[in-house]
C-alpha cells in the first residue's frame, strides 16, 4: 500500500530495537519510582528493587537521568532480534520466500529452456542477487517489444511477489495455448518480483510478522531505517507525500536512485528499451493506479489520458479493482510509474491487490488462502498488459 494510516513509525522503531534489557532498580521512596516512571514504565516491584524491561533507547535515557538507581542490568534477544529463519509464520509458508523463488525461477528455467531465462539484475543493500524471469522464445533473436512486472517495492506486501511469480509460472504452463504461444514469440515479458528481497526477508525472520515497509538501509553501525523505495525514484522526487526524516516510513532517501535496489531497475528499463508497458505490484486496497502520483494533474495529452483509462477500465472488469488516477487515492512523490511514464513513455499500472480493507483478516498479511484469488484476478489483465506491449495506443485506434 501506498501509505498506511498506522502507528508505523512506533512499528518501525521497535522492528530495529532488536534487543530487551532487564533492568532492575534499587529504589525505596514513591519519589524515587517517580523519578523513573517519568522516564518509563515500571513492570514490576519487589521490596526496594523496581523492574523494568527497556528497549535500547530507554536505557540510554535511564543510563543518562537516572545512574544512581541502577542496580542491574541484564541485555537478552528477544523476538525483535529473531535469528535468522527465513519463513513465513505457521500457516503462511506458502508464500515465496526469497529462497523459494531462487529456486522455483531455476526450476522453470530447467523445465522450459526454450522460453525461461531466469536473470539477475542486480544486488539488493545486504547483498543479496536480485532475480527475475526473461519469458520469449530464445531462439528468436528479433526485437520483440517488451513488458515488465514487478513485486514487492515494500517488505510487507509479500503478496504482490507470490502474485507476479504464480503468473509468471501460469503463463509457462500456458505456453501450448495458441494465445499464449503466441504472445512468447513476438514479445519480451520480464518478471522481477522481489525488489526488495531484504526487507521481505527482515519482515518474517524468525517467523512473525514486523510490518516493515522500506528497504533495510542502514548507516552500517546502528539498526537499519530504511528507505521507501516507492518514494525513491526520480519523477517528482523530494515532493509531498514522502519525507526526508530517516525514521519516517515514506522517507525518500538523501537523492533520487540512492538505492541500490531502485538504481537497478532504473538500470534495467535503460539496457532495455523495447520496454513499452510496466506493472507495479503493491499490496493491498483492491486499486489500479496510473500516473500522476505526485500531481493531481490529469496527463498533459488528452489521448494519453484516454488510453490508460480505457486500458485500467478494462483489466477492472477482470478482477475488480478500482480504477483512478494514483494522485486521486492520495499525493505521493517519487513513486515507479510517474518516473516510468515521465522519463520514458513507458505505459505504468500500480496494482494494489487485495484484501480491500485493513480490517479482518487481512492487511499486509490476508493468509496463505488470498494467494490463489489474487493470481486468478490477475492473469488477465497481465496477459491483456502482454498483449498491449507492441502498441499500447491500439486500445483506442
Ligand atoms: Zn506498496
């Protein structure tokens, strides 16, 4: 989702405490506990010793106000320090995890050689490769024009990766339909599902669930803080709806492209130029977005306006989703499309996917039972977006 209506910085903030400390204090008076609960809350009272259990920045506060009270402290990892599990919570390890996609894109690749290039594209922050998947008919080297559909800008928004690789793997599947076949031989479609395989990773290390949206940018030495890579691109960079706090979760980063997760797709649109339309998975509100974000502005040509209504219009009548300009949702700079669209023409969809509301089940985290719908919404207006590549205006002539 494009902004989220939470207390996400308080989130944020307690996803980089990654340890608690035990603290005891020797304080006998109320005036003395006062001194303390001005700082904190207190958990518990034995006698003249006071516990409390403090993350790292209100340690540093008792450490700085309140020395002469300490009497212990004992430091331990706790679940916002989880280990190194890459899972998803019980019920949900259907999802991708960045392990899962490395090897499902191998496995295509080994079954369809013919159609399937799994490509590397880049390295995320921690290091990490960014993978995607190169569909056509290899053997035909012609110029075909060009499609790229991407997931997970946002950590916590695991479904827009499982939705773009299903329909990735459906369309293989599919490669023996006339329509399908069809399609493989006269275009290039790219899948690159995981832009942001660290904070994805972060997210369910350990098995539960840290509602981390940015990247995991860090200054090398204190936790990460990330930056919004879906605030990061160049278009409009820097105006409302994004931030220049570090802390915030709409922080845009200190330039345009300071990331290396965003450099790489911006790196990946220029060595591919045949790339005529894009697709933005998010998640999640049930919406088809198009540019403008950062203005609310209609499109300076009145055909280019008509084309992405027509085209928006008709994949809502696949799967539902309300169609409008982004800007109408709310003004955000910075973001895929309005820097796609503006710098190189390139036609650029924002689908949040589902659930529709926050409420319920549902959210960043709709289960492992959201995951089938989602795909099923979504293949044909993928396929329809396929379709467009080699003239995007035909939707109108
Ligand atoms: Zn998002």
């Amino acid at each position: 989702m494009k902004n989220l209506i939470l207390g996400l910085a308080l989130l944020s903030s307690s996803a980089m405490a990654r340890n608690m400390n035990l603290v005891e204090f020797t304080a006998s008076t109320p005036q003395e506990r006062s001194l303390i609960g001005n700082l904190i809350h207190l958990d518990g009272m034995n006698g003249d010793t006071v516990f409390s259990a403090v993350n790292d920045h209100d340690l540093e506060l008792i450490k700085t106000h309140l020395p002469f009270l300490l009497s212990n402290i004992t430091t331990i990892e706790t679940e916002d320090n989880p280990g190194q599990e890459e899972e998803y919570p019980q019920g949900d390890e259907k999802f991708y995890t960045y392990e899962e996609m490395k090897a499902k894109f191998e496995e295509l690749q080994k079954n369809y050689p013919q159609i399937v290039r799994m490509i590397s594209f880049g390295r995320s922050f921690e290091g990490r490769e960014l993978y995607g998947l190169h569909i056509t008919n290899h053997s035909n080297k012609k110029s075909k024009p060009g499609i790229l559909i991407t997931g997970s800008h946002h950590a916590r928004e695991h479904l827009s990766t499982d939705v773009p690789v299903r329909v990735a793997e459906k369309i293989i599947l599919n490669s023996n339909q006339d329509k399908i076949k069809n399609l493989i031989e006269t275009r290039e479609i790219y899948f690159l599902p995981m832009l942001n395989p660290d904070g994805a990773m972060w997210d369910i290390r350990g098995r539960n669930y840290k509602i981390w949206r940015k990247n995991m940018r860090s200054s090398g030495t204190s936790a990460p803080y990330g930056v919004d890579l879906n605030r990061n691109y160049s278009q409009g960079w820097g105006g409302p709806g994004s931030s220049d706090r570090p802390a915030s979760d709409i922080y845009r980063g200190p330039n345009p492209f300071s990331e290396p997760e965003t450099k790489a797709v911006k790196k990946f649109i220029e060595e591919n130029d045949n790339i005529s339309v894009l697709l933005s998975f998010h998640s999640f509100s049930e919406l088809i977005l198009y540019p403008w974000g950062n203005t609310t502005a209609p499109l300076p040509s009145e055909r280019d306006q008509r084309a992405y209504e027509i085209m928006a219009e008709e994949m809502a009548k696949w799967n539902n989703y309300q169609p409008m300009q982004a800007s109408e949702l709310y003004v955000a700079s910075g973001d895929t499309c309005d820097w796609a669209w503006a710098d190189h023409g390139i036609f650029c969809f924002t689908f949040e996917l589902s659930p529709k509301y926050q409420w319920g089940p549902g959210g960043f985290y709709p289960g492992a039972d959201a995951i089938d719908p989602a795909v099923d919404d979504n293949y044909n207006p993928v396929v329809y977006l396929i379709d467009l590549a080699d003239n995007p205006y035909k939707v109108i002539e």
